[in-house]
C-alpha cells in the first residue's frame, strides 16, 4: 500500500495536467493559454534554482544518521526566505512582460513566491522518504493534485476559469503540499533525536550541491527545450497552440521513465552499462508506435476535447513528434549521466552547443523547424552516447536480453 501510494503521487501530477488541459484550453484560448505554458515552465526552473540539488544531500547526510534532519530543516527554512523573494521579484517581471492584469500580476508572484520555496520542501521530502515515510510523501503529491484537479473542473462548470484562477489555484496546490510535508516532518523531528550538525563551509556545500544538481537541471532543460525555443521564439498564441501537442512528448518521457525505473526493481544486479544499451533499444522501439497512435489521437481529439480554436495546433504535430522520439533516445542515456562514474564532462557541452545550433536554425526559418532539427538532434547524440558505452552492440537486438532486463515482468 505505501508503495503504490507513493507511486501514485509521482504520477498524480502528470494525470491532473492531461485531465485539466482540455478545460484550462477551452477557457482561456490560445493566448492564455500560452501565457499560462510560460509561467508553470518558469515555475519548474525557479523551482530547480532554488532546489539547488539540496534535497538530495540531505537524503544522503540524513540516511547515515537521522538524527542530522533536525540541521538540515533549519538550513532548508532559512534558504525558503531569500529564495521566494528572488522568486517573487521574478514573478513582478513575468507580469510586466506577459502584461497580465493586476489579479493575474498578484497571483502570479504569489505562485512563483511559493515555487521559490522548494528548498525547504526538497530537504523536508528527502527526510520523510529517508525515515520511511513515503506513504505521508505520496499523499501529499496526490491530494494537492486532487485539489487542482478539483478546483479547475469546479471552477470550468461554474464559468469562472480564468488566468488568475488557474495560477490561485496552482498556488493553492503548492501551499497544500508543503503543508502536508510539513506536519509530518514535524511530527517525525520531535521523537527524533538531535545529533551534532556539522555546517559545512558554503564553498564545500556548492561543490557538493552542483554535482547532484547539474543533472536535474540538464534533464528538466532537455525535456522542456522544445518549450522553450517556442517561447523565445513565437507569439504567445504560438506558444499556446504548442502546449496542447507537447503533451505528446512529455507524457512519453514519463512512460520511458517508467520502464528504467522498473528495470532497476526487476534487474538490480544488471551492469550500468547494458542497462543503458537495453533501455535505449526499448525506448526508442515504443516511441514509433507512440507517435503514431499519439498523430492519430490528436488529429481527432484536439478540435473536440480543445476546441476548434486550437486546430493550428495540428500543424505543430511534427516537431512534437521528433522530439516525442528524441526523447526516447535521450531518456537512457540521461539516467546514465547523472550516476556515471566518469562524469562524462563533454555531454552537458555538446548538448549546450546542440540547443544553441537550433536556436539559430529557428531564427532563420521558424520555431517549429528548430524543434524538429532539436529532436533529430536527440536521437543522435543518444545513439551516440551509447555506441561510446557498448560498442557495436548498439543495434543488435535480443528479445532475451530485454527480458533478462525486465526479470519476471517479460
């Protein structure tokens, strides 16, 4: 039960974003609706910036000695206060920019103020995961999910969904979690004892940090490109339209998630190494049926389920669909970065100039092309990171061998 619970909070976000998006998208229209794609993007990165790779350093310090939450609290609560300022004056530039009314500016802030605040609710989740509390973790997940799921349907029947209501309530949902992480962390702190906390000198704490954190970082930049070079790039209507197809793509990458992660449960034991090599040829083999029956879904589906006001979002079907494809090959090879005993300096470099590339290719022709380029672009440097690990083993296929890397599952 409190592994299915917490499972279910990974996933509740994802599912309340695919049930909410027809609605958000029938309400607000195109522009809104791309407005509202650039604050929840900006939201994940503050979120990121202010995370800092904390969450798990503490995970790590707290699983040698439970005793070391206590310190790690205190310093999370401490980070809370400048990083939501930062945000907060953050969100006054979002608003000027994107030129929101004033209860749009001020929800907005309030939203991007609390997203800040991921430091302290990064390091207070580790530490309930950590002491085993993952039921109390899942059911935070879920039921701010469920808020906002809620809240959105309540507020599309009731002929109320606006902007300032989507992002109120994404704001809502956010104080919800924290605050659901909080009681129990609290509760799990006062039978807890204190042990000596060791404050690190700010330098070594950086150093530390920056490992763990430039991979989250390089995975969230990855998945979210496609978005971005949009947002740079094109109208916000433009934007709008893209956000209903790059659904594709990012739920695609949550299913190759998924399949990794069950390969370490069923083959724990598997070399890193094969298991990169398999994973790859899986993902990549479930992404052309995924693309296709996605095209067809989405040709029917979209002026239904959306409206008639986003059927220009059919013509952004192929960049979402290499990049849908893209990302199947870069899924493996991203896992493998962030645990890779030889750090692998060059990746991050490559796929910086890789990004650039595309945005100048966008300059000179349009968004969408960019982003096709972008994924074609995946699929290679994906392939090419794992030919660098296995060899010409790359495209030899064994059926026995995904079943070896799926245990009893296959």
């Amino acid at each position: 039960m409190r592994i299915l619970l917490h499972l279910a909070g990974n996933i509740a976000p994802l599912i309340a974003g695919l049930v909410t998006a027809p609605l958000t998208a029938r309400a607000l229209g195109p522009q809104a609706r791309g407005e509202l794609a650039i604050l929840m993007i900006s939201s994940v990165f503050i979120g990121l910036v202010g995370a800092f790779g904390l969450g798990l350093l503490a995970r790590q310090d707290v699983a040698k000695d439970l005793g070391q939450a206590h310190g790690w609290s205190r310093r999370g609560r401490r980070l809370l206060i400048y990083s939501s300022a930062v945000a907060a004056v953050l969100g006054v530039g979002l608003t000027s920019y994107l030129r929101l009314d004033p209860a749009e500016g001020i929800a907005t802030v309030i939203f991007l103020s609390l997203a800040g605040m991921s430091a302290s609710k990064s390091i207070d989740a580790n530490i309930l995961i950590v002491a085993g509390h993952t039921k109390q973790f899942g059911a935070a997940n879920l039921t701010a999910s469920l808020f906002l799921c809620v809240g959105i349907v309540a507020a599309f029947l009731g002929n109320v969904l606006q902007l300032s209501v989507v992002v109120g309530l994404n704001a809502g949902s956010l104080l919800l979690q924290m605050f659901l992480i909080v009681v129990p962390r609290r509760r799990l702190l006062r039978n807890t004892p204190e042990s000596p906390f060791d404050a690190e000198r700010v330098r070594v704490l950086v150093r530390r940090a920056w490992r763990a954190w430039r991979s989250q970082v390089l995975e969230a930049g990855l998945v979210r490109a496609d978005s971005l070079i949009f947002i740079t790039q094109a109208t916000v209507q433009t934007v709008g339209y893209y956000s209903v197809v790059a659904l594709i793509p990012q739920t695609a990458y949550q299913i190759y998630l998924t399949l990794i992660q069950t390969s370490y449960a069923r083959s724990p034991k598997m070399k890193l190494r094969d298991r990169t090599w398999l994973s790859w040829q899986v993902s990549l083999c479930i992404s052309v049926p995924l693309v296709a029956s996605a095209t067809v879904a989405a040709v029917l589906l979209i002026p239904i389920l959306f409206g008639e006001a986003f059927r220009p979002a059919l013509e952004l079907l192929v960049p979402a669909a290499s990049v849908t494809v893209g990302l199947a090959g870069m899924a493996p090879v991203l896992q493998h970065f962030a645990v890779s005993p030889t750090g692998d300096a060059w990746f991050p470099i490559v796929l910086m100039a890789i990004a650039v590339a595309c945005a100048v290719v966008g300059l000179f022709t349009s968004a969408a092309i960019a982003v096709s380029f972008l994924g074609v672009a995946f699929t290679v440097v994906g392939a090419f990171y794992t030919f660098l690990l296995v060899g010409g083993k790359l495209f030899r296929f064994s059926p026995s061998s995904w079943r070896e890397l799926y245990g009893r599952a296959c």
